[in-house]
C-alpha cells in the first residue's frame, strides 16, 4: 500500500492529540483518536488487512485538525486519513455508507441524491427575475448542496446580498466534490463540470457559505479562481451593506474548514459585531471543538455524530439568543442535537439587520 510512511514516522506517539479528539472524547479506545489511527496505518503499511475495525477508526475521523493544531511534531493527521482513505477506496476497501454516499452524488449531483431542481429556492420568493441563464459575471455564488436542498431561504438570503455586487449563480451547479474527496473518492467529474460553467460565465470569483465547499474550492479547483467565504466577502463590504444594529445577544461557532484550517477568524466577528453584542463559547477560535458532522462522520456514524454535537453545545454561554456560524453542516448538526431554531446562519443575521426574516428555515 502506498502510504506516506514519512508523515506516518514523525508522529512521536505522544498522546497530546488524545486530550482534543472529539471522537475520543466519546468512545475512549485508543483507535478512535488520532495516535490510534496513526498506528492503524503503520499496521497497514506492514500488510494489515484493514477489516471493519481498522475502517472503523479511519472513518470516525472528522477531519477536524484540532489534533493538527496541537501536535508538537507538526504532523497533519487529517490529510493522512484522507489519504489512507483514497488508498482504500481504490483498492475496492470500503464501508457500504461510502458506497452509498458515492452513488447518491453521481447519481443526482447531490449529496442528498434528490432528484429535484436544485435551483428551486430562486423560485421560492420570485428570485428566478433577477437571474438569467448564461449572464456574464466575475463572481459565481456557489450555492451548495445542503443550501440549495435544506436551507432554501438562507440560499435566497444570500443571493440578495451577493446580486448587490454583481454576482450570480450556476445553471447547473453540481455538488463541490467535498463529501467524496473527504471519504477517499475522486470528485473529479463534478469539479470538471462546475469549472466548465464558471470558466463559460467568465467569473474569476467564486463565494460560498459553505466551509465545506470553501475548503474544496479552495484546494481542489484552478488556482487561478480566487475563492471567498461569504463572511469574507460580506466583512469588506460591511458600510456599504447599511446594516441596523439589534438588541441582542450572540455567540459564533467556527466552523473548523473555515476556522481551523482557513484561518478566517476575524471576518465572521466583525460581521457581527457591527450587528450586535457578541458573546464567546467556552472554546472557540483555534481551540473550537467540531460540530461532529464532518469527514463523512454524520453520513456513517450518525449516533456519533450527534454525541459530539451535544457536547458542542455545552460550551455555549448563557444568555445568548441565537448561535451563529457559516456552515450549513455544523447548523444541520447542532440543529439535530437539541439546538434547533436557535442556531443560524450568518446571513440569516445580517438579513435580520437589513430588515429581512431571520428566522430559522
């Protein structure tokens, strides 16, 4: 197998990654945290046959990078996980969840594997008039799967503030690839065809709400394309937006593809901050622990999943009436683990302050 013995060797076994896990700090074996899996691909670059354990522990890795950001040797164990993955899956090794999870993107282009229009929340308030088909543009809004299935309204929301600049949209945009490439396939098929629109449209520009899409956006596609966080884009442009200040409390979740692994920190804050008082979790910025949904997690280990989104919730403070973050993922997630309306995006806020519904969809 070929593995990268080298990243593999540097990891000391030292066990500082064991104090931060997410998923260890729910199951407690030493295969579901970082040095685990580290030493599960060492037994897979000597010959181990990696049955349903050995996928076990590779696979409840969310590709958080907490473990990253704490590691004295600087290894980087979630880019090793997806890789021992990719090494898998094209060996014809994997769960019957990554099977499903491949069929249902190249099947329908969506994450969800819904057969409906993915454009149908322009129709939802009367967008499709401000939209044309095959409009020249310099930036794209890169809707994404959950936003253009389960979060109808913040989609709308969004294109509202980004047709302000000149943005539009895809024709027939098609998942960023994100999920597949997390869980060892190659995406490559729906990277193609989304990169062919852009180019077509002429857009040098794209800007997503999703720290997913960011992440694989930003890695996966031509380097040529500048690739923004609506938080990114929205904080430039924060006197032109004529927001009105609310009389409320809130705390911010980093997302950890646009927090920990980006670096966007500050961006997300001054949006809110120029909207209303903001009131830190218990961790947060790079110590944020993960929502739980990431790396395939919530796809094949939903119980899991929702066990470490319920201990996200611990950290929030008290007294605060919404929980914002930039990610449809970790709201999905949150949502399902008790939170429910009281988690938002951050454009639902910023909808709010300009005179909008910020309203939970």
């Amino acid at each position: 197998m070929n593995l990268d013995l080298e990243s593999i060797n540097r990891c000391v076994r030292c066990g500082t990654c064991r104090s931060v896990c997410p998923v260890f700090e729910e199951v407690g074996w030493e295969s579901a945290n970082t040095r685990g899996r580290i030493l599960a691909m060492k037994g897979l670059y000597d010959g181990l046959v990696a049955g349903p354990d050995v996928l076990d522990s590779l696979n409840t890795c969310t590709t958080c990078g907490i473990c990253t950001a704490s590691c004295p040797a600087g290894v980087k164990p979630p880019d090793m996980v997806e890789g021992v993955r990719r090494e898998l899956v094209s060996s014809g090794i994997m769960s019957r969840e990554q099977a499903l999870l491949k069929e249902r993107l190249f099947s329908s282009g969506n994450v969800f594997g819904d057969p409906g229009d993915r454009l149908a929340w322009l129709k939802r308030r009367g967008q499709e008039g401000d939209w044309l088909k095959g409009d020249k543009a310099k930036a794209i809004y890169f809707v994404g799967c959950l936003n253009s299935y389960r979060y109808q309204d913040t989609a709308s929301r969004t294109f509202d503030l980004l047709r302000r600049f000149g943005a539009t949209i895809l024709a027939d945009e098609q998942c960023c690839g994100s999920p597949l490439v997390r869980t060892g396939f190659d995406a490559g098929r729906l990277r193609e065809a989304n990169v062919r629109q852009i180019r077509e449209i002429g857009a040098d520009t794209i800007i997503t709400g999703c720290a997913g899409c960011y992440s694989t956006l930003k890695r996966d596609y031509p380097p040529d394309l500048r690739v923004m966080s609506v938080p990114e884009f929205l904080a430039d442009r924060l006197p032109e937006l004529d927001l009105k200040p609310l009389e409320m409390t809130v705390t911010y979740h980093d997302p950890c593809h646009l927090g920990r692994q980006s670096g966007i920190y500050d961006q997300p804050r001054r949006v809110i901050e120029s909207i209303c008082r903001l009131k830190e979790m218990r961790a947060s910025r790079e110590s944020a622990r993960c929502c739980g949904g990431g790396g395939g997690v919530r796809v094949g280990y939903r119980d899991l999943s929702l066990r470490m989104a319920k201990r996200r919730l611990a950290d929030v403070p008290e007294g605060v009436d919404f929980i914002v973050t930039s990610c449809p993922l970790c709201i999905r997630n949150l949502r399902d683990a008790g939170a429910g309306r009281k988690v938002i995006d951050i454009v639902d806020l910023v909808a709010a302050s300009i005179g909008d519904s910020a309203s939970a969809d």
